[in-house]
C-alpha cells in the first residue's frame, strides 16, 4: 500500500545518502555542501516533500513556527501588525500562524489549543472583546512557552506587551475638536474592559474636563464600534434632538458610518459638525471630507512585538524579561475636523 507522504527517508534513498545529511541539508546545516544542499532540494521538491513539523519540533524542541492570534485579519491596523511581525520572524528564519478570534472568547480559547498542539515556539495575541476569563493563557505560561501581548492586553497576565498611549491618542483628538470650537462631543466607545477603549474614554474625558467642558454621560455611547453600529448610533442621537457638535470614535468604522448619517441628514462636516476617529484606516483619506483620525503606528508596534517575542524565547526565563512598551500615536488632521474650508 502506497504511503502518501513523503519523507527524509525516501529523499536519502534516491541520493544515496544516509537520512541525518538530508535533515541537517534540509535545515541549511554549514557542514553540509552547497552541492548537497542544491541535490537535496531539487529532489525535495521532486518528490513534494513537506516537513513535518510536529515530529520535528518533538525531535528538536523547536517547530520554528510563531501563533499569532488576531480579532479579525481584514483591518488595516491589524494586517499592519502582522506584516511588522512576519518581517522580522521571516528574517530569523520563523515561520507564523495567523489565527483570527473575530471577538469570540471561546474561538480564541479553541485557537490557544490547536497552537499548542501544533507545537508552536510561542504565542502573539491581541485579547478578543469578549474575554473575561485568561485561564488558556495562563497554560501558555505554565508550558513555558513565551507569551506576548499587543493592542488589546489584560493586566491579569504578568507577560511582556506592546501597546499605544491611547490615553494620549483620544486627548490630542478631542482637545482638537474643542479648540477648533467644539463644545459637545460626543463618544463612540465599546466594552470597557477591554483596555483601550478604557484608555481611550478616559482622554476624552480628560481633555474635556481640561478644556472646562462637562462630561456629559448622555454623550458616551457603547457599541461593537462596526460601521453599521456608527449609522445606527448618529440616527438615534439625531432623531432625540441631543445637542452635538462634534463626534470622536474610538474606531473609523463607526465615524465613516456616522458621517455617512450625518450627510444623508443634511448636516454639514465640518461646518456644523466636526468628526474623528481613530485608527487611520486607509479609507478615512478617501472620504467626503476626509476623515481626522489616530495613527496607531501598526508597523513598528508589529516589529516592536516580535522582538519582544525572541527576547523572551532567547532567555533563560520568560518572566525575567517581561516589560510593558509602550508607543507614541500620532494625530492626523484632515478636513472633517478644521475650521479651514
């Protein structure tokens, strides 16, 4: 009976070479010749060998493979994230697995699962909305195996993380917004557990009181922050006659949502209202006007993390060296939120 899959075994056979010279040319061993390595390759690919991995990160100790786990793969910060990641994994010669939560608690537990049965070195993750409960990253470090955080973090895990000020991001924003004549702001938020929209809300909340402003709770409005959520939340706030003059979200999808109500409604951006978001996805450039919002400088923060990753897998303890970085946002103003025409 035919065997499916191909092994190191069977490359060695039709070269005439033992097994243990076929790993260490698969592996780019300096003690094997280039001429070898090339022959071992070729007939590799002949054959369409596919390393196992698991085997050999149980003959090893190493799968030379990354999990990073994401809420969703589709949105411009997190795609940014991850390409800052593979960068410097692809360079160290790291392989990544990326695996999206979509905000599902019990998905990502699920997730944290199969990469630990799939053996991986270690494990990247942005906390989905819906976790309350970090048991499944807690095993994680308990297998020792190195464990870091980036954009959405939880202090119930003593792990390294990479984050933004977003405290900083959401203050620079709103005090925009006020000194460009703004008086009633009004604040698109989510869960507050999760830590940056906590953060967020309290920027808001502080520019306002800074600027002599009431913080009025009327004005703050919970959501999944998703476009549909940003229509639905503008109309409700048109329709109750509250007084507004100025929008922050702390996500653009629900201010490109918001100035799609505000239009449809005859309201003009940003004569008679100003708006912000927060993310800098590429289409708040494209939009009519186009939209202010929050560079989260997704790259670095990706290249930051990753390095935070090895410095854990190379040392002799992961806890020694886990550390809290944290990066400046950048404010990007456009037209939805000035007084210039």
């Amino acid at each position: 009976m035919k065997k499916d899959r191909a092994t190191i075994h069977d490359i060695a056979l039709k070269l005439n070479i033992t097994a243990s010279t076929v790993s260490r040319a698969l592996n780019d061993n300096p003690r094997i010749s280039d001429a070898t390595k090339k022959k071992v390759l070729k007939v590799a690919k002949q054959i369409n060998y596919q390393p196992n991995h698991i085997a050999s990160a149980l003959r090893s100790g190493k799968s030379r493979l990354i999990g990073v786990i994401v809420p969703t793969a589709n949105r411009n910060f997190f795609s940014s994230v991850i390409r800052g990641i593979e960068e410097l994994a692809n360079s160290l010669n790291y392989k990544i697995i990326i695996s999206q939560s979509y905000d599902d608690f019990e998905k990502e537990v699920q997730t944290v699962e199969a990469l630990l049965n799939a053996r991986v070195d270690g494990i990247i993750a942005s906390i989905a909305k819906t976790t309350e409960n970090v048991d499944h990253f807690k095993k994680v470090l308990e297998k020792g195996i190195p464990l870091v955080l980036f954009d959405r973090i939880t202090n119930a895990l003593e792990v390294s993380q990479v984050v933004i000020d977003d405290h900083y991001g959401a203050y620079q924003t709103v005090d925009h917004l006020i000194k460009n004549g703004c008086k009633r702001i009004v604040h698109f938020t989510s869960n507050p557990r999760i830590n940056i929209y906590h953060e967020r809300r309290r920027g808001y909340e502080d520019a306002l009181k800074d600027n002599g402003l009431e913080v009025d709770p009327n004005l703050i409005i919970f959501s999944n922050l998703q476009l549909e959520d940003g229509r639905r939340i503008m109309q409700e706030i048109i329709d109750s006659k509250i007084d507004f003059d100025g929008v922050f979200s702390s996500s653009d999808y629900s201010i490109m949502g918001a100035l799609q109500v505000l239009k449809e409604n005859g309201y003009k951006v940003p004569a008679q209202v100003k708006i912000a978001g927060f993310g800098n996805e590429p289409f708040t450039s494209f939009t009519e006007p186009p939209i202010t919002t929050v560079d989260q400088k997704s790259i670095p923060m990706g290249k930051i993390t990753a390095e935070s990753f090895f410095e854990l897998l190379n040392a002799d303890s992961a806890s020694s060296v886990a550390k809290k970085t944290i990066l400046k946002p950048e404010l990007i103003i456009r037209k939805s939120s000035t007084n210039n025409s």
